[in-house]
C-alpha cells in the first residue's frame, strides 16, 4: 500500500465514511492515476479538468458515477493532499429529472415466484415488503424483528444509520414459518453451513 492510499484511508476513517464509501473513492483515484499513467498527487489542476470533460463527453459516463468520481477525487485533493483547486468548485454533473422504473405488485408476484428456492424467494419477498436494501436484508438477525410492534431495526445501514420500519404481517408470518426450517439463533438467512436444524 502506497503512503497515499494509507492517508487517505486514514483521513476517510477520521471522516467517519462507511467501508464501501472508503473503497469507492479509493476507486475514483486509482482510475484517475490510471487514466494518466501518473500518480496522483503529480497531477495538474488543467488535468484534472480534462479529466471530467472526458468522462463526460467521450466515456459519456453516468451522472452517479461522476458525481461518485468528483466526490472521491475531490475530497483526496482538498483533504489529503490539502489543495483548494478551482475547478471543484464548478464541477457539478447535471440532475437527471428520469423516474424510477417501479413494477406493479402483479409483476412483483410474477418475478418471486420465479425464484424457486424458499430461502431466496423469503429474503427477496421480505426486501421487497419492507423496502431494504440488498444487505440490509441478506444480513438480517432474529433479534431485529419486533413482532410486537410489527417493526425491523435495521442496523447500520446506509451511512451507518439505524432506522426501524414497518413489518407487514404477512411478511412476519413468512419470516416466522421460514425460521422454523433452519432454526438458526442468530440469522434469519444463514448460509447453509451455518444452519442449525432441530
């Protein structure tokens, strides 16, 4: 690991960014130094400049991945490297005004019960039911069910937020009768090495 990467690293967990913030930015510098043939820090401000004029018009790059490139960039040169460029401060990649692609609750049911496998068609029923994200979902405990008060703790998620939300019961059902096939005291979704059976 190059002395760079390891301030940077160091300057990101003083920050508070999640893991997966760390390794996204990590990314955007490591493609810029790639572009360039050049460490980064040997990178010139007009370089840089053309560095986004490329990902705009010849990578025709996704707004997310230059707003995710500028974020990543920007903050290795204002905070590990401590220059106070310019260009950040016009760089700005344009809002898209697209709508999400939402499917009805029909084609929802059509896609799970396409999924075979109980285990994954409960996970993906329960993502879906309660709004979760992939992880938030795959790595659920038993202990962040609230039956009671019909409520997921999600822990950590998303910048390393908790948040509770709602659990239709029908999906607690489904939760409860998918438990009862594996047992397991920790997970709701354990791989199968870490099933426990009665």
């Amino acid at each position: 690991m190059t002395v760079l990467r390891e301030k940077m690293i160091e300057d990101m967990q003083l920050h508070g960014f999640a893991e997966r913030t760390q390794e996204a930015y990590l990314l955007a510098v490591r493609q810029l130094a790639k572009h360039y043939r050049k460490s980064p820090d040997q990178i010139e401000e007009e370089e840089l400049r053309q560095y986004f004029l490329f990902l705009k018009n010849e990578k025709h790059a996704a707004r997310a991945t230059c707003t995710l490139a500028l974020c990543g960039i920007k903050f290795f040169y204002e905070r590990t490297l401590g220059r106070e460029w310019q260009t950040f401060a016009f760089l700005r990649p344009p809002k898209e005004k697209k709508l999400p692609v939402v499917l009805s609750v029909a084609e929802v049911g059509r896609v799970l019960g396409c999924v075979h496998r109980s285990r994954y068609r409960v996970c993906l029923t329960t993502i879906y039911a309660c709004g979760l994200r992939l992880l938030e979902g795959v790595r659920l405990q038993v202990t962040q069910i609230d039956g009671e008060r019909q409520v997921l703790h999600i822990c950590q998620g998303k910048g390393g937020k908790d948040r509770y939300v709602p659990l239709p019961s029908a999906c607690l059902k489904l939760l409860r009768q998918h438990w009862l096939t594996h047992r397991n005291s920790t997970w709701l979704f354990p791989s199968p090495f870490e099933e426990t059976n009665p």
